[in-house]
C-alpha cells in the first residue's frame, strides 16, 4: 500500500478492509466456503436456529434504561410471545402435548442466548428446569395436569432445588415433605435458616408453583423412628391467582444482581405447608398409602444421581446459551476489529486497523478457534442428548453416565471460556466497549452467573475428573472425596487409550504417527497423542495418590484427596480439552468429504485450539518430557503465524457464526470511532 | 476433632474458626503483629488513611436500587460533603488555595476506591484530572481564577482529552485551537465527528467547565500557512449557570454504562467556539499578541509527553483505588471462606470451611500476597510523585522517566489484577456472590473500566517495554514502533543488573547466593538472581531482534515491532514483575528490624507472589534453561504449602488492610448460608 491523500480516506477504508477479506493476503488458505463454516457449528438441527433468527425482533433484545420491574415484565412479554408463538413444545413428550424433539428444542434454547440472557434463562426455568422436571420425573397424571399450562405459560413455576445452607451439596439439603398417613398428604417444612431455598428464579415475583426439592420423610407402617430416603421433588403452589403468597409459604425477592435484571430470583420457606400425596413426582421413588416407601432404585445414591441425571437438560442449555453468547461477543469485537484503527501506520496516512496487531490477533484468533471447537462439542452433547431421550434403554448404565459426564465437563469448560471471551472483547473494545449500548457490558454481567448456576464450574470439573479416575467404577456423585479415594481403580490409565482407540477414525489418525520423536506439531496424530498422553498420565499419576492413602482412614482419605485437588482439577479439564478435541476432528472429517478448502481452514482453526493448550500448558508438557524446549518455541511461532494467517479469514470466521445482523447492530460499528469523516454521532448527541 | 452433637453448632463454628486463627494450625510462622502489617501496606501517609476510613458514613456506600439519575445526585452530595470537609485541599498547592501535600492526597483519593467507586472517579474527575490540569499546567492567574472554587466545589470542572477517533493515540488528537490575532482569541473547533470529546467523566450533565486538549494552531506573523505546535490544555466554559450548552458547544450524554452509574460521561462538540487567549494553559507553550508560537521546550513530542507527565497523578490514583477495591473484594471473599462450608467434612458433623479446601486456598492465598506487594509498590509510586513534586529540580531526565513509566506499569499492572482478583471473589462466593447487595458484582462492573481509562493496559505495558528496550534514550512516548526500532540501544541488558545493583540491600541480597545452580527457590538472593535474569533476557532478545530491522525502512521496521509484540510486552510485565518485587524487599528490610516474627509472615508473602510468577511463567523458565524441571515441580509443592500454611494466618492478612467493617458489612457474612441455625434473614425476606 502506498500513501494515499486523506480526501479519499472512505475510499482507503473500502480497500483496506477489501484487502483483509479479499486479496492477496487471504493466500495462506484455500478459499472457504461461510456456508459450510456454519454448517459445521449449526449442528444437527440448523432449522432450529433459523427458526429463532427469523422470530428475533428489536424489542427482544436487552433493554438499557428501565429499571427491574419494567424488565421483568418485557422477559414475561418476550415469554409470551415465544409460548404463542409454540417455542416451548418440542422440549415436551407428545403424549404431555409437546412434540418430542429435545435436540431442537435445546438449540433453540441456546439461540435465545444470543438475544437476551434474561429471556433464555426465565425460558430455561419455566420450560427447562420446572416443566423438565414434572415432565422427568413426573407420573402421566400429574404431568397431564401441569403441563399443557406451563407449555401455554398460563402456568408459571420455578424450579426450588438450591439452600442457602447447603449450595452446591444438594444431595444433603435439608427441607423436609414429611408424608402424613393419617391425611395422605406431605408436610413441606423449612426447618431452620439454612433450609431456605434461595436464588431460585422465578421465586421473586411470577412463579406459582415450584417444584420443590426435599428429604422425604416416612415414619413406616410399624410407626419406627422417621427417617429420609433421600431428596425427592414435589410440586408445591406457593401462590395464589392474585400473586399473594399461600399460607405457610414466605417468599422473599432477591432483588438487584450482577445480572439478569429481568429474572425474579428470589427465597422460599415452608412453614409446615400441607400437598396432596399426588404433588410427589414419583418416577424414581413413591410412598404408600400406609407410608412405606417403594423405589424401582435400591440405593438411595444411586437414586439421587439418577434424579439428577434426569434433569442434566438444564446444564447443557446453560453451556449452549453461554457459548452462543460468547460468539455473539466475538462478533461485535472482531468487526470492531476491522474496523477501528489506533496509531499512525508508517507507510499509509491511515492508522493502523485493531486486527492488524499482533497482540489483538493473539486476544482474538484462539477465541474464535475456541468459538468452533467448544460450539462443536456442544453440539455433539445435544445430539447425544436427543438420541438418548428417543431410546434411553439403548445406553447402558457407562454409556448414561458418560453423558452426563460431559454434560457437566461441557457446561464448567463453556461458561468459564464464555465469561473470559466477553470479557476480552470489552477490554479490546476500549472506551466504546464499556458503553452499555454496545452490549459487550451487559452481556459480561449477565453471563458471569452462568459459572455457578447448574452447577459450580469447580464442582463440575471435579465430578468429570473423578469419573476418569474411578473408570466410573463407582456411584455417580457430585463430589465425596473419601469414596473417591477408595474406588479408584487399577488400571484407569488403559480407559483412555481405550477409549481413543474405540472409532476407525481416531485409529487411522493415532496410526498415521510414525516417528513419535519428529513429528511435527501440527500434525494430527500426533497432537491426539499428545493430549492422550497428557490425559493418561493426568489420570494415572492422581490414581497412584490416591491409592496410597488409606482409604478405611476418613480424615487420611480427605486429606489425601484435598491435597491433591489441583492435580484432580487438572485431569477434569485435560479430559475435557480432549474431548473437545475428538469432537473438533469428527466435524472437520465430514466436511473434508463436502469440501477440502473449507476444511483446511477448520483444520487450521482445530490447530490453533490445540496450540494454545499447548500454550498454556507449556510447563507441563516440558516438566514430563512430553515436548522439548525446541518444540515448544516452534509452537509459540506456530502459533503466532496461525493468528496472523487466520485473521485475514476473520469476517467470514464470524460470519458463519450466524448471528443475525440486529442483534451485532451495536453504534460504536457505525460512529466516528470507526469511520472518523462520516461516522454517525452516537445516541443522546443533541446535534 | 471429634463428631460433635449437632445442637451446639454454633459453639463448633467458632471453635473451627479459632482453630484457624489461634490454634495448633498456627505453627508454621511465628505470631505475626497485624499493626504492623498494616504499617506495611500503609505506606507513608497512615493519617490520610485514617481520616477517610473515620469519614466513612453507611450513605456514602454504593446505592443498590436506585436510578441513573439519583445516582448521579448522590455521588454529587457526597462530593460536596467531601469538599465542605476539605478533602481536595491536600491536592493542591498553597498558592492555589491548598495545603500542597501530594501523597496525602492520593492516598486518600486511593481510600475513596473502597467506598463507592463511582464517587472516586467523579473526585478524580473533579481534583486530580480537571483541577490538576489547571494547577499543574495553567499559569498563576488561571490558576487563582479557577482551583479556589475547583477546591470548593463551586466550579465543576472535566477533562476533555479522549477523541472518539483517536482514543489511546492522544499526541495525534484533532480537535483545534486555532489562534486570531486579530481578537486575541482562540477558536476551539471539532473539524469531523472523530473529533468529538467522547467518554468524557462530567460532560454528560455536571461540568460547567471543560480543560480541552487540542492542537494549537497558528498562523504566525508573517501570515504563513497554519500550522500545528502539538497537542495543548484550554479552559473552555461549556454550561451556562443553568447547565445549558453555551453557543457553539454541544454536549451528549453517553447514558448508561457498564458500571460507575454515578458518573456522568457525556460527549463534546466544539463549533468554533472562541475563548480569550488567556484561557490557554500555557506553562508548556504559549502565543504572543502576534501569534508567535514560544516554548521553553524545544521538541514538540518532548513538549507533549512533558505535559502529559504533568499528569500522572490520575494514572497514579487509578492504580491505587483499584488496589483498594480489590482489597475489599479480597476481604469479602476471604471473610466468606473463613465462615462458609461446603460438603461433609469425614470426621465431623460440620461440612468443610471452604478455605480448608486446597483450590480455594490457591484461589485466595496467592491474589492475598499480591494485594500486598501491589499495595506497596504503589506506595512507593506514590512517595515518588510526593518526593518530585516537593522538588521537581532534584530529579534528572531520566529519573522523571522512571517515575512515569513506573506510574504507569503499576497502573496496567494493578487495574488488571484487580479485575482479575474481584471477579474471582465473585466466582469464589457462589450465587450470594451474585447478589447485588453483597457488594461484589458490583464492585466489578464499577472496576472494569480502570483497565482502559488513564491509558489501556496494553498500551502502557508496551510503553513500559519500550522505556526498558531504549533505555530511556530517546523522547519518551507512548507508542512509536519505527522510532523504537530505530533507537533501541546496544547494551540494554546491562542496565537491569546496574539498577539492581544500585542499593546496598539489593546487593546484599544477591551476595548472598553462593551457589547458583543449587539454591532454594525461597532463597531470597536467588529469586532477585531469576528475576533480574528474566528482564534481561526478555531486553537484550527483544533489542536483537529490533536492531535486525532496518529503520530506515519503516514498513520493515513497524513489521518487525509488530512481529514481536508479544515479546515486547513480555518485557513489559517482566520489568513490572521485578519492580514491585523490590519495593516488596525493601519494606520487609524496615519491618524486619521492628519485629523479625511479622516479617517472616510477609517473607512467605514475598515468596508465594514471587512462586506465582514462576508458575505463571513456568513454560519460559524451562525453555530458557533458567530452572530444571525438578525445580518448578519443587516450586510447585512450594506453592501449594505456602498457600496452606498462610491460610491459617488469612484473617490477620485480611484485618491488616486497614478497612472498615461498615464496608465488608454484606449480608452473606450474616445470614444462614454462614450461620445455618440462627443465621439473620436475607433482605427483602418477608418473614
């Protein structure tokens, strides 16, 4: 480029930009193709996606100025209109007046994420967690009473399962539904403070009924001393028509979050209120009449994780939504990106463009990579979710748990990326970036939450790790550090292998390594092998510690299991980054048959993925011998050179995240920060 | 200890807690003095600290729930009670009006980051940006004029430097002042819309007055074509006494924002706009009568960055309120893991204190070490200022530099931290972190911009780089890739070993490591040694590769600054990094001889920051050679003990910052998800 007269800047401006999309710098890749790009991250279910593209409106998206009750009553409207509009069917069964299509309807779910947190997440309570849960775990009565309402939304419930005592340790809360023979009916009590049920959305202000999550109490035929069989769900009105609460419930309203204005979280405490025997949703555990209780599930463990397991819809929306979130984010950073200049260039009259620096490709490239790969897994976790609600009696018992393993991996690994990409995009945003109407701050505040909700991201990412280090040997549990050290099996360390071995795929990829020791880093197999290998011996070196403590010694095996939890952690998210991986490879092997250009350019995104683990990982890898000095230099100049070489494909990367253009509409795109002769004044300049 | 009957929990609560804080747990350091930590992290103006914390009322505390507009009134009353108390005097001189003790003043700026942010910003606005411009580059009559009611309140001033085109590039700005001889007036006029004043804290509605940065554009006497003189500060009266925009002027307002809702950001126009020659702020360059263009400082990039160094005390002040505001954050966290437990404990009745858990401990203990080494080097920072600006002729050229570019890495450094910091508290207290009243979120919202205002992190660290790579030899600026690459100089290594080798501690301590290949890793000579070898390391690779472009060349020479971005702000951090690990030394030096069992605490504070960086930096010290791998998994369990070991101590850590219960007063520290049988209701729980 050479100087150019500043009169003709807009002119500069078009050819600059035409030179990033379309001219000799895009040499270092075939031309791909945007639609296959979006291909690869629709999923299975593009038409979902469509479906909710085509219904966003401007009025759906994120209100700046009113305050929480003119929001909460616009995420109600914006519920209306999506019940009306038959949104909510297809999470239900036909035979509860739904249509049964659980793959669509959690895509769907996730593309709300995109348009406002709010509404995704009061759509994922009334539909996702308190229909999921009447519809999961309820009997063809109870959920033929309450269903048709909540579809139509003249129901309105919220999902009560989370103490303000007890967090994250669900499976010791501590309501109690006492069953009383004498009226057939259940006493839901809060027995102390801490038995309050909190955060729970919904609970604020709309909901009328909650499913509430409770110690069922029995007392027995022979009227022995009471006691639990474990956490059950009942369905509970906690209000009248008129909003009031019923006597004995007191619900309280949590007021302003760091988010989420239009959700109502709110407390509810029971004070001895009386339901009808009928109100326990009993697929997994059931009362008679004279009070013995009777369960198709023997162990109560096992009967809790399998409850849980039923509901695992909720923690995939949450990771989907995140993720959708986070590309909307990169889509508003990376146009700015190519648009925004700073500091004067030394060879044109203009400045330099954003995308242009080194440093703002490394803040951008290894998230849009991320974007594909996470976008990817997420995908795959709700296929495999779809295939099994249509035949769950086709998984057996590892296959069950496995899911749900990666459920929970998928959601700690998404939400957490999630929250640190907007966040990126807001600091490479600069001042305009901290201006509410350009988005990125709003979408900050309200996703930060999702790295709690459905699940603490820590707890999350230990429950994955335990799994590999048990061989899910033993009971599914969210975290029990004594049980874990003493079933940790013998032989965890094969499961990985094992595992990479079990498709044709993986096996002609691992295969094509020849030379362990020369293999250059970008080449497929031996990146799987690197990340098995990393996994394996992840796994295995936390096994051997685990062994070693005595596991028949509580305090021994806790602190055993606690002093090596930031190894544990480590296995959860290697397993994950693996996981990721094998998803990644799967998409890019489908395409390459449709159309290898586009492919390479996915290929070359699936790259970065695994150079920026190695990245951050560096220290591991050098500290195990599983890479030298010299290799992990050429990774950090690979990696550099793929930042560079795809920035040039950055519009069309984006572009095929399929965003509709409303929702990236944001001023700072449009004003003088970006086209400085032209530029429209931003909102509330009088001029 | 021993299972324990459930209904004197309350008794086991606090005898848990006085397990941590005064039993047998508490051997792994002598008893240290919280006095005397505190004395550590006070730095030299403990009174100014002091006055600000007795000054504290519960209604100068964030307001929750109220609107944009209210929050601007209350942010505006809290002002005025701090300027009836004289807060702003200590910030000016005594011919201004003042009492002209500098670090007083920033240090309690500094304390207003602890009490409502908002309510810092907009002081900071008023004091230190607009008032500082005036006092430090008006001449006296302007000053007498305008710093009296600037002090009092009665005039409200702001700071126009941001352009919505330009943004971090200052030096190019556009708006212009143009000189008529023919009135004695100056024109101020925005030519385009990238002109326009943007994010400006004030003009949205408050300021009446605006110190405008433009280019000062004469014509000359002999009637030559109009040139600019550089980048220069104009009072310029925007509002009328009834806040209307005056003729010529159009202001905006930006609305809402990702935070600081007490602050009114608005925008500027200027439209030929004249104002009498004597508003020009002319310490740095003035016009005579004829439109001769006179400046004591020949260059005019030398005159900028002077006026700019004029000015760091806002860079100064931002570092220091975000320190502050993730101390209380911290202590919030801290004080919530101290009484918050999750999951049964094996061995008693009581569930696990989160802080007992290895990854919180790691979450914690480390950014608890950093408070503490942040908090004194920008203490430090401040005693600098406070000591130049006594007497400015006592420092050299390069002394003046040091201390600019110290402000200004310590300010990139500590606002990143501190977002980083408070968004982990956030995570680390669950959903009662997510709730507005529980002070984080908030908190959060309000911080975020601290990275990008008074200079973005990025681009500062660069500069910091920069100043490292020249070694301070040519025009300090913010960012000039062709001129650095053409100036970088020929033994930039050797001057880190010279300034460590400058003090008698430092030598002291660097004398002490006999045997290099086999010291402890909490040696402290050997630290400095690794330190230090890092710098120079990271120096002397970056100038080699610098001096390898051709500066004549420009494209090359900018493609080869571009090229190794990452690297120059690897020198940045690095320099930084060591930095503020001196000033850590050299007041464990001063403590050590007061009471040698407190200094030992603050060693293993030094230690634990020190081990952070090099498990930050793992992957660069193994392929540099500069540690064996045994050595970083040595530091590695080092890191993990001392997080453990100093946890038993976080309650003295936390009390040692100086701040006052009113502030850390949340309603998670009281309810039942701490106190689960007699726990205190949350807000708005009717019951």
């Amino acid at each position: 480029m050479s100087a150019k007269d500043s009169s003709d800047k807009s002119a500069i401006e078009q050819d600059a930009q035409a030179d990033r999309t379309t001219s000799s710098h895009r040499t270092h890749f075939p031309e791909p193709s945007v639609a296959l790009l979006q291909k690869a991250l629709d999923g299975q279910w593009p038409e979902a996606r469509e479906e909710v593209r085509n219904k966003i409106t401007e009025d759906m998206l994120p209100a700046l100025d009113i305050d929480r009750t003119a929001y909460r009553d616009k995420v109600l409207r914006d519920l209306n209109t999506l019940a009306e509009g038959g949104f909510a069917k297809a999470a239900f069964k036909e035979e509860d007046s739904g249509t049964g299509e659980t793959g669509k309807a959690l895509t769907a779910f996730e593309m709300l994420g995109m348009v406002d947190l709010s509404t995704m997440v009061k759509s994922g309570v009334q539909w996702g967690l308190w229909g999921g849960a009447v519809s999961n775990l309820g009997g063809k009565e109870i959920r033929q009473k309450y269903l048709p309402g909540t579809i139509d939304l003249s129901i309105v419930g919220c999902f009560a399962m989370t103490e303000i005592g007890g967090g994250s340790d669900v499976q010791n809360l501590t309501t109690e539904a006492t069953f009383d023979p004498e009226t057939q009916e259940f006493i839901i009590n809060s027995p102390t403070p801490a038995a309050q049920k909190a955060y729970i959305g919904g609970a604020g202000r709309d909901a009328q009924y909650a499913a509430v999550f409770a110690q069922l109490i029995t007392k027995g035929p022979d009227d022995a001393e009471a006691e639990s069989n474990g956490v059950h769900c009942f369905v509970v009105q906690i209000r009248d028509d008129e909003g009031n609460d019923l006597p004995g419930v007191t619900t309280g309203d949590h007021g302003p979050k760091g988010g989420l204005p239009g959700v109502d979280n709110g407390t509810i405490i029971f004070d001895h209120v009386r339901i009808p025997k009928s109100n326990l949703l009993n697929r997994f555990g059931d009362v008679e009449a004279d009070g013995t209780y009777t369960s198709p599930i023997e162990s109560s463990g096992k009967r809790f994780f399998t409850t849980l397991g039923a509901l695992i819809r909720g923690r995939v929306s949450v990771g989907a939504a995140s993720g959708a979130a986070a590309r909307l984010a990169l889509s508003i950073g990376t146009q700015y990106a190519l648009r925004r200049r700073q500091f004067e260039h030394p060879s044109t009259s203009d400045a330099v463009l954003l995308l242009d620096y080194r440093e703002h490709q490394r803040r951008l490239m290894p998230r849009i990579a991320q974007a594909y790969a996470y976008g990817i897994a997420q995908n795959a976790i709700i296929s495999e979710l779809h295939a099994f609600e249509a035949n769950p009696d086709s998984y057996d018992e590892l296959e069950r748990r496995q899911l749900e393993t990666h459920a929970a991996g998928i959601k700690a690994t998404v939400s957490g990326w999630a929250n640190d990409t907007v966040n990126e995009m807001r600091l490479a945003c600069g001042g305009a970036g901290y201006m509410a109407e350009n988005r990125l701050t709003g979408i900050r505040a309200d996703l930060d939450v999702f790295s709690t909700f459905e699940g603490d991201n820590v707890v999350l990412t230990q429950l994955v790790a335990k799994e590999q280090l048990t061989a899910y040997a033993n009971e599914f549990s969210d975290m029990d550090p004594v049980h874990l050290v003493g079933t940790v099996v013998g032989t965890v360390g094969d499961m990985v292998q094992e595992r990479v071995r079990a498709t044709t795929l993986w096996q002609k990829i691992v295969d094509s390594v020849t030379d362990r020791e020369n293999t250059d880093l970008l080449e497929r197999g031996h990146q799987l092998r690197l990340l098995t290998d990393r996994e394996e011996h992840l796994v295995e070196t936390a096994a051997q510690r685990m062994r070693r403590a005595d596991s028949n010694d509580k305090i021994s095996a806790f602190d055993t299991f606690n002093g090596a939890q930031d190894h544990i952690l480590a296995v959860g998210r290697a397993h994950m980054d693996l996981y990721v991986f094998d998803r990644f490879i799967e998409v890019i092997d489908k395409i390459q048959e449709e159309d290898p250009a586009t492919a390479e350019v996915l290929d070359a995104l699936l790259d970065l993925y695994f150079l920026d683990i190695v990245d951050k990982n560096k220290g591991w890898f050098l500290e195990h011998n599983r890479l030298t000095t010299e290799r992990t230099k050429a990774a950090t100049a690979a990696y550099n050179r793929l930042c560079r070489s795809l920035s040039y494909y950055a519009a069309d990367l984006i572009e095929a995240f399929g965003i509709p253009d409303l929702l990236t509409d944001v001023p700072m795109l449009r004003e003088a920060g970006v086209d400085p002769e032209d530029g429209e004044q931003p909102a509330g300049f009088k001029a």
